[in-house]
C-alpha cells in the first residue's frame, strides 16, 4: 500500500482567486509567489492518484494565521474527504492560539477529519517551544489520539520561500514539553532525526515521526541509507508535498537504495497505516 503523508489540496475559490487571498496572509503571499508553488484540487488529486497507483493520500488546506480563512480550507477538505472516503485521509488546518480553537476542531472531528497540519509556526506566528501556547492544541490530539503535522526545516543550508526559523530545537523542545503527544516533523524535521543516536534524545523523540516531504529540494538519497543505519526506517512516512512533488518520485528515490522491500513498504504506507491503525 502506497500513502502519501503530506499533501496540499486548495478549493477552487483560493485557485481562482489567488491574488485576493495573497493579499490577506503574508505567509500564504510569500509561498503563492514562488516559482515552484503549484495548486491542485481534490479532483485533480484523485486523478494523479489513479495513474500512479497511490491507494491514499493525507491532505489538508493552507494553515493561515486567521482562523476564517482556515474554516474556509477546513470546509473544502471536510467536503472532499466525504466525496473519497475511501481515497483520502484528512487533517485540520487551525492556528493553535486562536480562541475559537476547540471549536473548530470540534467541527472537523465531526466532518471526518482525522489529524491537524500542516501547521507554520513562523507563518501563523505561534511559539512552538511554550507550554501556554500549544497545551489546547496538544491536548486536544492527545485525547482524540489525533497526530498533529507541523513544518520544520534544516537550520542552515541554502535559503528557499518558506524556510523559516523554526527547526530542530523548536521541534525538539515541543516534543519534550508534550511526550504523549503524537508529532509528525515535516521535512525529515529538518534533520533532527540524526538526534536520536543520542540516548536522552531517543527518548524525548519517541512519540515523533518524520515525513520525507521535499527530500529531493534539501537531503541527497543517501539520507535513507542514514536512516536505515540509524535503525528509523519504522519512523519514517512517505510524504511528497504535492503538488511540489509527486510521490512517484520518492518511491523510485526508494527502489533505488540498499534498503529492503519491507523498510520500502513501511517507508512507503505500512508506517503511516500503523500510526493511524488503518
């Protein structure tokens, strides 16, 4: 089985009227503009989908720091989850300090969703690292056994739209306040999986998982041969960050490493099937 873990879906609104939003979301403006920024619809996924056997897909809306614009992305992704039931698998887009949090996420867990993320922690300008901030959010995951996705990157190396500020020791600090909490680091967590060859470190990261999203842009493939060293190939989850990147693409990265056909297929879906029991 075959899940990409981290896919982008946009309601045609947004995609029609890119321009009109940009202007309401500094973060949203700023990724909109890149050169290589796509935008694709539930539809149109569903479609790539069936012609390259991808069994399914973990999606959500933009995260925009204000929490309007989030319901709107919300709708469309609780709609679409409705329409695939049996194709998509969907995750809430809020901002973790926003007083009408519980309520929302209440709302989606009554549309079917089943996670939160991508979250921005620079772009829906929140602080991972405190307590105060992100206790609602996190216990709310905890209870309902929901993972929560949030974008870290690398703290150094070539700049791109959307590296941010916010990388291992954010991360690393998050996962420590909150040890029941299950987290998803996007972007291999910026590399903050090497940090588990440290005992006390293993410990604190038990609870997190790492999605391959955009591994093409920032590691080289031996990244995989790293993980499998490192005995993490059980922690790692397919995730393109399409429409950036097709998760084919990934799969053939895979194929072409020393690792075995069952560090590929846990790598590939069986980890994320076994995260969210499906």
């Amino acid at each position: 089985m075959i899940i990409d873990s981290h896919v982008h879906i946009t309601p045609p609104e947004l995609i029609e009227n890119t321009e009109k939003y940009r202007k309401k979301d500094k973060y949203f403006d700023l990724l909109s503009g890149s050169k290589v920024n796509k935008f694709t619809t539930a539809d149109d996924l569903i479609v790539h989908m069936d012609e390259n056997n991808i069994d399914k897909s973990v999606v959500f809306g933009f995260a925009f720091k204000n929490m309007e614009l989030c319901r709107l992305v919300n709708d469309y992704t609780m709609e679409m989850v409705e329409k695939y039931p049996e194709r998509l698998i969907a995750y809430a887009v809020v901002n973790p300090t926003a007083e009408a949090l519980e309520e929302e996420l209440e709302r989606c867990k009554k549309g079917g969703l089943k996670g939160i993320g991508e979250l921005f922690p620079e772009g829906q300008d929140f602080d991972l690292k405190s307590k105060d901030e992100m206790k609602n959010i996190a216990k709310f995951c905890i209870n309902e056994n929901w993972p929560l996705l949030v974008h870290i990157n690398e703290p150094i190396g070539h700049y791109y739209c959307g590296k941010t500020d916010d990388s291992i020791e954010e991360g690393a600090v998050f996962a420590e306040n909150f040890p029941e909490l299950t987290i998803i680091f996007a972007h291999l967590g910026g590399g903050l999986f090497f940090y588990e060859l440290m005992p006390e470190m293993k410990d604190i990261l038990s609870n997190v998982y790492y999605d391959t999203a955009a591994q093409p842009y920032l590691f080289d493939n031996k990244i995989y041969e790293v993980i499998k060293s490192a005995g993490l190939e059980n922690k790692i989850l397919l995730g393109s960050d399409y429409p950036l990147i097709s998760a084919v693409k990934y799969y053939k990265i895979l194929e072409e490493t020393s690792l075995s056909s069952n560090d590929i297929a846990a790598i590939s879906g069986n980890n994320y099937a076994n995260l969210l029991n499906i």
